[in-house]
C-alpha cells in the first residue's frame, strides 16, 4: 500500500502529445512528448527518451532522458541519463550525470547545505597552512639559525 511519501506517476503525456500551458501537478509526471509552458510538481518529473521540454521545473525530484530547454530546480535530486540533454542552469543538493550527457549551464551541488554554495566552497579553501604563514615561519627559522645560542 502506498503511503503519502511515495512517489506516485499519476500523469502522462505520451509520445506524439503536445502540452502547451500551465501544469501543476501533486503527484510525479512522464513526459514522453513535447511540453512548453510551466510545470511544477511536489513529486518527481521524468523526461522520457522522448520527452521535449522547454520550461523552467520546479519539483522534488527530476530525471532527464530526454531533451530540457530551462532551468531545473529540485528539492532532492536531479539525475541525467545518458541519452538527456539540458541546456539551462541546474541546481539540487545531488546530481547524478551518466557519460555521453549534453549540458550547458551552471550546475550548483549544495550537498544539502543551507548555506550558500560560494561560502561553503571558499570557507573551505580558505582553511588550512597560507603561503603567508610557511614565509613568516621559514623566515623565524633561518633567523633562528642565524643567532647564535646564548648556551655557546
């Protein structure tokens, strides 16, 4: 039996089909045909083989096989299957990219995190050894070499 957390496939546009509109949908959707217009969904969006979007999408979670013209935003995850091709920016706590994927856009990976992606990134490079502290400690240590000790 499913519970409120599954994903459910509760619509389709099929191979052949054109949608052109306004798609709000509470459940998952294959699109297998062509779509223009604006999808949002709290579930999954699959892009068939197939499948022609062009829209931006919004959704928990989004697997392109097909052809994405937009941007894609999702909750959880956004996976692109070999034969899918997105040319917009993409932006989700995980990817997954299968060889012989086209893309052009920014990807942004946020692992999750809250923070913004650039803080995290630069406070990471920012921690650990400077070249500023191995000068000044290199220098400290020829100094030291230099001075003669006082027990001589």
């Amino acid at each position: 039996m499913a519970t409120k957390n599954d994903s459910r496939l509760n619509s389709v546009i099929g191979e052949g089909s054109i949608f052109d509109g306004k798609f709000y949908i509470n459940g998952s959707l294959q699109v297998d045909g062509r779509f223009e217009g604006e999808i949002k969904t709290r579930d999954q969006l699959i892009v068939g083989e197939m499948g022609k979007i062009k829209t931006d999408i919004i959704a928990k979670k989004v697997t392109v096989s097909g052809t994405v013209i937009g941007n894609i935003e999702a909750e959880e995850e956004v996976t692109l299957l070999s034969s899918g091709r997105v040319l917009g920016n993409i932006k989700a706590p995980k990817v997954n990219i299968e060889e012989g994927v086209v893309v052009q856009g920014e990807i942004s990976i946020s692992a999750g995190q809250k923070k913004g992606i650039k803080s995290i990134i630069e406070e990471s490079f920012n921690t650990g050894p400077k070249l500023d502290d191995m000068i000044k400690a290199e220098k400290k240590e020829q100094v030291a070499k230099r001075v003669p000790s006082q027990d001589a």
